[in-house]
C-alpha cells in the first residue's frame, strides 16, 4: 500500500506560511489544515479564510480537520473556501451519517474523525458511506504531542474491518507522527501518515517525508 503524507500547517512557521509551504508542496499528498474552535478543542487555531487563501494559491489538496462542536454550522464556510477533504469529529455532532452525505453532495471528500478515547463501534455502520477515516493518535488541540500507544490496536481493528467489508479506505492518524511511530501505525494498518512537529520543526523537512513515505508494510 502506497504511504501518503499529510504536512500538518499547526506546526509551519506561521509568518512565513508560504515558505513552510514551499518546501515540502511537491512531496506531500495533501496539506492538512486543523480548524480548532476553542470548545470541542482548548484552543483556536484558524478559519475559512485560510483555506481559501491556500485554496487561490496552490492546487494540492487541503485536507480540513474541523475540530468544532456542532460542524454542521461550519461545513458550508469551508466548502465554499475550497476543501478537498472536509472531516468532523463524530463525538460533536448528533446526525454524522447526514453530515457526511451533505459534504459528499458537494463533491468534497467527507471523512470522520474519532477521539483516542472514542471506539470503532460508533462508525460500525458508517464504513459503508466512507472512504477516509482519521484516527486521533493524540487528544486533539496541540502540535508536538506525545502519541499514545494505546491507538494502535483501533488502527489494527478498523484495518481488519475495512479488509473484511472490501472497503479501499484511507486510514489516516495525527498525532505524535515521527519516523519512530510512522512504522508502528503502518505495520497496524494506517497509510496517510498527518504529521506537524516532526516535519516542520526538523532540519530536514524534505527528508522527513521521503523516508516516511519509504516506509512499507512489512
Ligand atoms: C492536533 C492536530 C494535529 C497536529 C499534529 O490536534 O489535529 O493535526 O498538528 O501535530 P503533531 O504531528 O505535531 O503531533
Ligand atoms: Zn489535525
């Protein structure tokens, strides 16, 4: 399975945003934008303006992690922006199933995100509307923090279910992604690999990406 790698925009250098972004544009499948709204999350981060602004500037896709209670208030704002891929938390909203096929009506590509905390069984019955599925491999709000472990068997048990239903899903995780735990979420069964810290705040950001996109399953 072919790895992909998601730079995640929390951890570039926010006054020079284009230069961070120069840098790893061409090795990277996606841009990921984390949009934090200070209640499902404690802390803010940014809004629909910038996606729009990356959306003017660059063509690769920018993938929107809505960290927000009640999204269904917000989906419109980052459609209209520009997302390629638009995902929620299944913890803040009452009807993700409606959610989703909203987001997908507008020829964006939904995904659903869960907490570390938060089981496989809440989107049992989901797997058949998704292509995408982002595993929180740390408790939402922070760059640069510790991955807990503890995920990799929900990586593992969403790999085997998506295997047993014939489903292609991208499974993704965020969180604490360096080249230590990128082999470890692989061999569970992730294939898009989020990653702020340890790309960003490396000496080498270019080199962080080809060797975690190096990384085969084993
Ligand atoms: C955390 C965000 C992540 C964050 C990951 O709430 O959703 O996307 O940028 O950062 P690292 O890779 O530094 O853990
Ligand atoms: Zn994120």
């Amino acid at each position: 399975m072919e790895i992909k790698v998601y730079p995640s925009l929390l951890s570039a250098d926010l006054l020079n945003m284009e230069r961070s972004i120069e840098i790893v544009k061409d090795l990277s499948d996606a841009l990921h934008v984390d949009i934090m709204d200070g209640h499902f999350v404690p802390n803010l981060s940014y809004g629909p303006s910038l996606v729009k602004a990356l959306r003017n500037r660059y063509s690769i896709p920018l993938n929107v992690h809505l960290m927000v209670e009640k999204p269904e208030n917000f989906v419109d704002m980052f459609i209209e922006a520009g997302a390629s891929h638009l995902g929620f938390h299944v913890e803040a909203t009452h009807h993700p199933q409606r959610l989703l096929k909203y987001i997908r009506d507008h020829n964006i590509r939904p995904f659903i995100t869960l907490n570390p905390a938060t089981p496989l069984n809440t989107i049992e019955y989901l797997l058949g509307e998704l292509d995408m599925v982002l595993i929180m491999t740390v408790n939402p709000g922070y760059g640069g923090q510790e991955f807990l472990h503890f995920s990799l068997k929900k990586i593992k048990s969403l790999r085997e279910m998506a295997v047993k239903e014939g489903i292609n899903l991208d499974i993704m995780v965020d969180g604490g992604i360096d080249l230590h735990t990128a082999p470890l979420v692989i061999e569970a069964g992730a294939n898009v690999l989020i990653s702020g810290n340890s790309i960003f705040n490396s000496e080498n950001p270019r080199e962080v990406i080809i060797k975690m996109k190096s990384i085969r399953y084993k």
